[in-house]
C-alpha cells in the first residue's frame, strides 16, 4: 500500500512538473522601446522600455521601465490575435489598447489620474489639457534585450 501511495505521488509531481514546463515553453518574451504622447500638440512624451511575457491563454505580465530610472512598474494584460491591452502600475494609472502589426504596437493611451501624475510638469504638457484630455497615443517598437 505505501509503495503505490509513494507511486502515485511520485507520478502527480511528474505530472505538474511536465505542466509547469510546457506552461512555461509555450510563453513567449517581447522587449519594447515605447513612447506616449498627446495626439494634438505632441506634447508630453513619456518615454523607456517593456518587458512583456504572452501567454498562450491571452493573458500579459511584464514591467515598464521609464526612461532613466531604475524602475519596475508592473504590466498586466491580455491579447487576442492581434489586439493587445495593458494596464501599466499598481493602481492601473496608463491603460493602453492597441494593434500589433510587423511585431509593432500602435493604439490609444489613457491616463486614468493625469492631475496627480508628477510628470506632467517634468516633461511640458500644460496642466489644463492634460486634465481636460487625458487620451494619448503611443507607439511600441521591438528591441532586443
């Protein structure tokens, strides 16, 4: 009885371990330079990189890394086929919806708290239209590692 029980747990560890492994296989990692900024004056463009990671069952984890700063923000997300939505920060601050085409994101960008955004002074957007349209464009562009 021992020798069957020790059996069968042996063969659920081999199971969840061959899982564990074809999960991971099937995920496939993505570098990204990208930029956002505001469609009508081109003002305010927020710069740096993303690590995604696309999982077969649609769903995207990764980090962005603002341009020099040592930071990790989170990304969570989802694609299907082509489309692709992500949510940059803890608190969903950047909501991005876009297309990929030729291995390029291109789509819409939406700053859920642009008032309490401390950039905002940093990189030039008047205080006003970035409250008052706090839809943006972005741009991501492949890059190696």
């Amino acid at each position: 009885m021992r020798r069957s029980l020790a059996l069968c747990a042996l063969a659920a560890v081999a199971i969840c371990w061959g899982t564990i492994g074809t999960v991971r296989a099937q995920a496939t990692a993505s570098h990204y330079n990208i930029s956002i900024w505001n469609p009508i004056t081109h003002a305010y463009p927020v710069t740096g990189t993303m690590d995604l990671t696309y999982h077969n069952d649609g769903t995207v984890f990764g980090y962005y890394h603002p341009a020099g700063l040592p930071s990790f923000v989170p990304i969570t997300g989802g694609r299907t086929g082509n489309h692709v939505w992500l949510t940059i920060g803890r608190n969903g601050a950047w909501q991005l919806n876009g297309t990929i085409r030729d291995g390029k994101i291109t789509g819409s960008a939406v700053n859920e708290r642009p008032s309490e955004d401390r950039n905002i002074a940093k990189f030039g957007a008047p205080v006003a239209l970035a409250g008052a349209a706090p839809i943006y464009s972005f741009a991501a562009t492949p890059h190696a590692p």
